[in-house]
C-alpha cells in the first residue's frame, strides 16, 4: 500500500523506542511492513520480533474452548460450577462456559479480591489459584447473566477451567489445537531462551520502559506473546476453508444470540463500509494490538506495537482504562492502534 505511512505517522511520531509491525492478508497473500523509531539496528526481521498480544488472547482461548468440544471432552453448555466440585456456590451452577467466553456470566472485569495497586507494574502475577477460590465462593452476579459485561476474570476462569479438564498447560492446549496446525511457531505464553531474545522491550505511552507482565492464572485472558508472522498466520487461517481448524474456526464466526444481543466466542463484531468484520485488540501495560478481517471479500490486518496507549502510573486506573477501550472511546493520553487498524482496513476493502 504506497500510502501506508500516511495512516501510521500520527501514531509513530514521538514514540522514541517504537516498534510497530502491521500484517496485510488478501487471500493467500501476506505482505509485511514494519515501522521503527529505535536507534538500536537488530537483526532480527521484523516479522520474527515478538511482542505481547495481550487480550487478543482471548480469541485464542475461546478456540481452544471450541476445539474441546469438538473432542467431546466438555460442551459449552455445561456450567462452570462443574468443574468446581470444591466450591460451593450456586450461582456458579447457572453460568455456562460459553457465558465466560461471551462476556455474559455477569462476572465482573477482575475480582474484587484482586488489588492492581499490590504491584502496579506487573499486577496479575500476584493473584493466585487461591484467591480466585476464595472470591467464587461468595460470587453472586446472578443479575449480571446474559447480559455483555467485558470481563478478564470470566476469560482467565475459563482457560483456567481448560486447563483442569484436559490435564495440559495452556501452551500444551494452543500447540495441541492452534499453534502447530497453523504453523505458528512464535505463538507461547511462555518463551524460550532463544524466542526470549526476540522478545520486544515494552513502552508505556509516556516511553517509559516497563515490565513485561506475567498473567499468571489470567493467561487465558491476555498472557499470549506472538509475531506478526504468526499472527497474520491466523487472520489468514480465518479467511480460508481449507487447513485442519477451518471448522473451529468457521464455528467462532456465527454468532450467538444471547439476551438481547448476537455475541461471538472470543471475536467481537462490526461494519466497516457496510461489511461485516470480526475483530479483536489488546493492550498491556507497554503493548498494543489489533487485528480485524473481512471474511467475503478474504482480506484483514493485524498491527503489533511495542507501545501502550495509557501510561504506566494509571495501573491504579485500568478498570475504567479497560471499559473506555471497549467502548472504543480513546483515553486522552495516548493514541490507540485501534484506529490505524481501522483506517487501513477500511482502504483495503476499498481497494477489493
């Protein structure tokens, strides 16, 4: 796309160390392009670099989700409560799985028992098996279900329930089910040594170095790291009808009518140019992210940014830095790559 730079200079400008990767898919084709900031030169080509997906991970689960179900080791009907013998509450034997996946269980966003501000810089690693335990006990957001409520704790649950199932790690379930059908080598939770070095430095939106984060029993939620290889692995995989998950993947496309509403499992839905689009973004404390695609005409983008749209000391605020990401309202502090996505998707399907 010749004019590629003219959608990506409002976000790259004044960003030092950035590192932005954006994955174009039409069809069987894949181009890269990358835009860095960063003096240092690497040698690692852009599309090998790894970054953090954050709640793009979600799809991933929801998947996995599906993929189970298909082996018939568990239906998405089945409420959560079953695979809880040891706590006892009865509202967890009126919520399903597939409300987890669909952000419908009533949950709320994180636990009441989960206090971000305990270690700001990475604050899902201190939450244990322990207290997610002790804050289902006396869970009750019975008037909560069916309704859409974006929910961390409700996604984090169910990889968490995927897991107990099936007796594997979640990086054993994405390489069982996704990674190694699809060929996606980069795509872990946890790294190695040698994809560790590939791994990006992540910047609050200030520029400000910070952790990488450690999901712990949220990964589910938003713990994956990737490449925009392998991520444009996945749109592509979505667009086509013929590799080993295509009908996992066609099952995520419909939608299911819950409430008052038409929710997919991991995707969300929207127009673009009177078309319909399935897409999914993520955010961290130093990463960004977004991909979305068009199924009929077989076209979609994925972004990857080292960069986060809110800083670093607004850890104490992320709930409400969460539901404006949601609603798509941006935060007055930073840009995020929702917008660029959008943008060169929108000139993609009008070039088709």
């Amino acid at each position: 796309m010749k004019d590629l730079h003219n959608f990506v200079s409002d976000y790259t400008k004044d960003k030092k160390h950035l590192h932005l990767a954006i994955g174009m898919i039409r069809g069987d084709d894949i181009e890269y392009f990358s835009f860095s900031n960063d003096t240092e030169k690497s040698m690692i080509p852009a599309e090998n670099r790894l970054f953090e997906i954050g709640s793009i991970t979600k799809v991933f689960t929801s998947m996995l989700l599906l993929s189970m179900e298909q082996e018939k080791l568990l239906s998405t009907d089945d409420m959560v409560g079953k695979f809880l013998p040891s706590v006892k509450n009865d509202y967890l034997n009126k919520i399903t799985l597939k409300n987890l996946a669909t952000h419908t269980s009533g949950l709320p966003i994180l636990a009441t028992n989960h206090n971000m501000a305990k270690k700001r810089s990475d604050p899902y690693s201190m939450y244990t098996e322990e207290d997610l335990t002790s804050f289902l006990a006396t869970a009750n957001f019975t008037d909560g279900i069916g309704s859409f409520a974006y929910s961390n704790l409700a996604v984090g649950l169910l990889g968490n329930i995927l897991c107990k199932v099936s007796g594997s790690t979640y990086d054993e379930l994405l390489k069982r089910y996704i990674t190694e059908p699809l060929q996606m080598k980069e795509t872990a939770v946890l790294l190695n040594s040698e994809q560790d070095s590939r791994f990006l430095n992540g910047h609050a939106s200030t520029g400000r170095r910070v952790p990488h984060w450690n999901l712990s029993i949220h990964e589910g939620a938003g713990g994956i790291k990737s490449s925009i290889r392998d991520m444009s692995l996945l749109v592509q995989a979505n667009l086509n009808d013929d590799h080993p998950i295509a009908s996992i993947l066609a099952k995520s496309h419909l939608p299911n009518a819950i409430g008052n509403a038409n929710l997919y499992f991991g995707w969300a839905g929207d127009n673009i140019q009177d078309k319909e689009i399935l897409w999914h973004n993520g955010g961290s404390a130093g990463f960004n992210s977004y991909l979305a695609f068009n199924k009929e005409l077989r076209v979609g983008v994925v972004l990857l940014s080292n960069y986060s749209f809110f800083s670093n000391a607004l850890i104490d605020h992320y709930v409400s830095q969460l539901k404006k990401w949601i609603t798509r309202k941006e935060p007055a502090q930073a840009m995020m790559i929702d917008s660029v996505g959008i943008e060169i998707l929108e000139a993609m399907l009008s070039s088709e």
